[in-house]
C-alpha cells in the first residue's frame, strides 16, 4: 500500500522510507503520516530547538523502549519490536528525550534504525538507553559520552532475547554499580542505501553463548 501523504502547512514534507517493524521491506511515506497517525495517540507540540514534538498518551511509568516491547535480532541488528500501534515510527524514527514538564516527547527524523539507543555490556548483563537527539554513533561510542544513570535499562544478559523481556529488568536502583563495571558495546552498520549509520547492539555470537540458544535472525 503506498501511503504517501500531502504535506500539511507546519509539517516537513520531507518524504522517507519506512522499512516494517522488523524487516527493511519500505514503502513511501511522509511527514504528514507521522503527524496524522500519531495524533490519536498523543499530542504535537511546538518545541524549543526541535520544533514540533510529539507527546505520546502514556501509561504511567512509560519509558522508550522499555514499555511494552521487546528485542529481537534480524539482518540489521538488535531490532525493537514495540506492542503500541505508533511504534512503527516512534521506535525506528527520530529520536526520544525528557522534559520535567512533558515527560518523554519524540522528535521526528527520517533516519530508520532498528532501535535509536546506545548499548552497555557489564558483567551478566546487558543494558541500553534512548539516544537523544543530535547524538551520532561517534559520539555514542566515545569515552567522553554516557547517558544518565536513570536512563538506563538492564536485564541479566541471559534475557536478553525473552518476549516478555519487561518482566525482567533489573531494579534501577542497580544501575550506577552495573554502569561503572559496563563498556559500551562498539557495533554498528553503515546502511549506504539510507545514507544512515546505526548501531546494532549485542553480538550475536555472544548473546548465544550466555543464552545457550541459537539466535537466528529474524526476517
């Protein structure tokens, strides 16, 4: 189905390719698919600096891709699979930051990735937060770069591929001492046919051996 758009007057009609939630299969789309289809599910906001933002109706606690979601591992790397309509967009596009007042807002980009996070890798564990917006991989991948503590999410690395993953993160609490024995986990991909540089998470080879199971990518 091609889903192209007529740009709206405060929109960039920019347009893109939107691959599907856990495959590179595209079709067009534009930036006014993202404001109509994510509208019922939240609400756009003039920002500081991004300009328009949008809002999602969340539940409490919400937190980018760690609500409602998991990992699974596909030709791309470690790809979010999210349980909400809209995460098509929100999870592959644009990037997620925080404000006091808002909460968790998204920015709109027109980049895909399987998933806009960095990773750390810790003793037993693996962990993984929101990239905010203007960060690149370079960056994320430098020693001067670390996220804050309490943007983190960790689960013990044996659970990394679980489709229930959410009920195994470990308590927050941790964070700090499981960051300070962590590395980043240096794996990305350079996508020449989106012009587009991702980072793709765990090895696979690793993930089997704590998991001791075979990871097959999924297609």
């Amino acid at each position: 189905e091609n889903r192209l758009a007529k740009p709206g007057k405060n929109m960039n009609a920019i347009v893109w390719m939107m691959p599907h939630e856990a495959s590179a299969q595209q079709f067009g789309v534009s930036y006014q698919l993202f404001y109509d289809e994510l509208s019922p599910y939240g609400t756009w906001v003039d920002y500081p600096d991004y300009g328009y933002v949008w809002i999602p109706d969340r539940d409490p606690g919400f937190s980018p891709y760690e609500t409602a979601g998991h990992w699974i591992f596909t030709e791309d790397g470690w790809t979010w699979v999210s349980d909400y309509p809209w995460g098509w967009a929100a999870f592959h596009y644009g990037r997620w930051d925080y404000d006091n007042y808002y909460g968790w807002f998204w920015v709109p980009d027109d980049v895909w990735g399987p998933a806009w996070v960095s990773w750390r890798r810790s003793p037993g564990y693996f962990g993984w937060a929101p990239l905010r917006p203007g960060i690149s991989v370079t960056i994320a991948f430098g020693s001067n770069y670390r996220e804050r503590n309490e943007r983190w999410i960790f689960v013990r690395d044996r659970d990394i591929t679980r489709p229930d993953i959410g009920r195994y993160y470990v308590n927050r609490r941790n964070n700090e001492s499981i960051i300070n024995r962590s590395t980043v986990i240096a794996n990305s991909r350079r996508d020449d046919a989106r012009h587009a540089v991702y980072m793709t998470g765990p090895d696979r080879v690793d993930v089997q051996k704590v998991t001791r199971t075979t990871v097959a990518p999924v297609v």
